[in-house]
C-alpha cells in the first residue's frame, strides 16, 4: 500500500509551492539572532516577503521544536 498517515504538518511541508525547508527557517533564525543580519538583508538573501520572515523570527511558522 501507498498509503502513509502523517500529520499536517508534514504534510504540509512536502508541497512543491514551500519555499523554505525547516533547516533554512533555522539557518534564518540563527542569522538574525546571532550574526546580526538585518530583516532586509534576510528577505533579499532568501527572496522569502516580509511577513514570511516575522512569522518565522516569532516562531510562528518553521517552529524550532519541529523537526
């Protein structure tokens, strides 16, 4: 069978429109906090918009105790 059960999340993150991977939401995270990229550094860098960005900055999106 090819059926699996997964949860949303998961799901979620196997479609072709995500732009970003859990590891790239880390890596913005950790360019922001610690190597002091700005916002608008970070936007250019990945080409994700700005409200992409906040969300994942405030651990809305890309959780960091998701893996």
């Amino acid at each position: 069978s090819n059926c699996r059960f997964i949860t949303c999340g998961m799901s979620n993150r196997n479609q072709r429109k995500i732009k970003l991977s859990w590891e790239k939401a880390q890596e913005i995270r950790q360019k922001f906090k610690v190597e002091g990229y700005t916002k608008k550094e970070l936007i250019l860098l990945y080409g994700i918009p700005r409200q992409l960005l906040y969300q994942i900055l405030i651990n809305k999106i890309w959780k960091a105790k998701e893996i």
